[in-house]
C-alpha cells in the first residue's frame, strides 16, 4: 500500500492541508472530495493507488485548511484548484472529483481545460444539468435533494450540525445511501463527522451552497457562469456512475454531456450508492488507473 504523507500550502491566499501518496516521478492526480468530507475520504483509493502520485487536498473552509469568512464562491473555488496545481508542482493531473468536488470539477475543466489531461468526475451531475433538473423536476429531482432550502437559512444548519443529533443524523446520511448495506466504510465516516464539533467547522462547507444558489439567482452571477459554461470542456472526460444513487438518479447524471460540450465517456458501477469512495474503493481506484496508466 501506498504511504500517506501530509503538507500544508499556501494558495490562492490561505492554507492547505494536502495529503499526499506515491512517487513524485508518478504520473500525477489531483482528488477533489464532495460535501461534507475532507482528504481521508480518498485514503483507500490512495493506498491502492501505489503506482500514481495523488494529492488529496481539504478543501476551502473544511478542518485542516482554513476558513475564511468568504470566497465560497464557485469562481474562488476554481481558482483554489488552480492555485493549488501551480503551487504542488503539478504538471496536467488527472483530476478526479466526487459530489461538490465534482461540480468544482465540471466548472474548473470550463475554464482551465489545459491544466489538466483527464477529468474523472464520480457521482456529481454537471451544474447546469442538474439545475435545470431541478427547475423542470426531471425525474423528481427537485425531490431528491430536500437539504437545499434548509441550507440556504443562515446560521441554523451549521448550529445543528454540529450537536450530537446533528451529527448522528449526519452519519445517517452517508449510510442511507449505500448502494449494499454495510458495504461502506463506518470508520472513515465516523472520523469525517466527528470533526464537526461547533458551527464555524461546518459554515464554509454549507456555504459552497449557499453562494451556489445566489450565483443561479442573481442575474449578473448568473450570467458570469453561463459564459463559462458556453466554453467547452476539451480534455477527455470520463463520468464513474455509482448506479444506486438516489439523490443524483443517472437518468438525469447522463445528459452532463450536453452542457459539458463535450463526449463524455460513461462508466456505470452498478449496486454502489453515491458515496463510491467509501464504498467501492477497489472499484474506483481500477477506474483511476485506468485513465492514469494506461
């Protein structure tokens, strides 16, 4: 298995926390972990993954970078990734993205194709699909994602979260939405809530939504983000489905490939649920090396 090391970066203004693994001559992958985890989310892939250099970082506003009190937004967000490649060193990585890494993913490959030699997004609808989805209820999926209006209240979500109902109903979260019950893994989900102790720990997390939301509603960020999405993304593509997925149905997931401007290539796990990191990690680390090694 591959060794795990840690660093702290400077980028794009603030601080990093970055686990890293494998050789520095390894070809090279850049993890981006969705809502709410943090790098360990990544740690199986990454001990699997001996063979690949992989820099997992905690992203904006979670434990371990810091949290400033604004930038959550998605044009900061993608800079951080920017930053972060140019400050690591990285020379075109692989960027892997799941859940609201994954959308950081979609948007970042808009704007910085060159940056990067492949884009491997795992369970993450493109944003402008799944807002669409959202208005027009394709597939219930106005339905399917009820945390977002509770997101939007200031101050309440983060106040319960981070108290011991709110975190037990957090941990539920994860395990409702196995694809196998059992299959994932409790440890590293235990250790991703358990850094939740008091409200500032969860804002900045809460907050990508928050800021999401206002860029879909205010017209001038609204249209800021359709000139970015009227780029299209021109390095290969490829999406890692968990298939169980309740919250972002594949129905929907697969018609990405419009608005990415681009032929995205679709690779199905079936009977794994949303959080595949933590449930099919041999599976996920198969489909990063082989768009990595091969």
């Amino acid at each position: 298995m591959a060794i795990i090391e840690h660093m702290q970066v400077e980028a794009n203004g603030i601080s990093f926390h970055v686990a890293v693994s494998g050789a520095e001559s390894a070809p090279a992958v850049l993890c981006l972990h969705g809502f709410p985890e943090g790098w360990m989310s990544w740690r199986a892939v990454m001990q699997r993954l001996p063979d690949t250099r992989i820099y997992a970082p905690d992203l904006r506003g979670y434990p371990g970078s810091s949290r400033p009190p604004g930038g959550y937004d998605v044009f900061t967000l993608t800079d951080d990734i920017k930053a972060l490649i140019e400050t690591l060193g990285i020379d075109r990585p692989v960027l892997v993205a799941h859940d609201w890494g994954g959308a950081l993913g979609w948007i970042f490959a808009h704007r910085y194709s060159e940056l990067i030699s492949h884009l491997v997004i795992v369970n993450c609808t493109h944003p402008r699909t799944l807002a669409r989805a959202i208005l027009q209820c394709d597939d219930l999926q106005t339905f399917r994602v009820p945390w977002l209006p509770f997101f939007a209240i200031p101050s309440i979500p983060e106040r319960f979260i981070a108290n011991g109902l709110g975190r037990r109903i957090l941990t539920w979260s994860f395990t409702v939405r196995e694809g196998v019950k059992d299959t994932m893994d409790r440890a590293v989900v235990a250790e991703i809530v358990a850094r939740f102790q008091r409200p500032a720990d969860i804002h900045g997390p809460i907050e990508y939504y928050r800021q999401f939301m206002r860029t879909v509603v205010v017209p001038s960020l609204r249209r800021e983000l359709d000139a970015v999405y009227a780029v299209p993304i021109t390095v290969p593509t490829t999406m890692v489905w968990g298939m169980k997925d309740g919250a972002l149905p594949a129905k929907v997931a697969r018609k990405s490939q419009r608005d990415a401007g681009c032929t995205v290539e679709w690779r199905p796990l079936e009977g794994v649920g949303h959080f595949v990191d933590l449930e099919a990690p041999v599976e996920l680390a198969r489909e990063i090396a082989r768009v990595t090694l091969n």
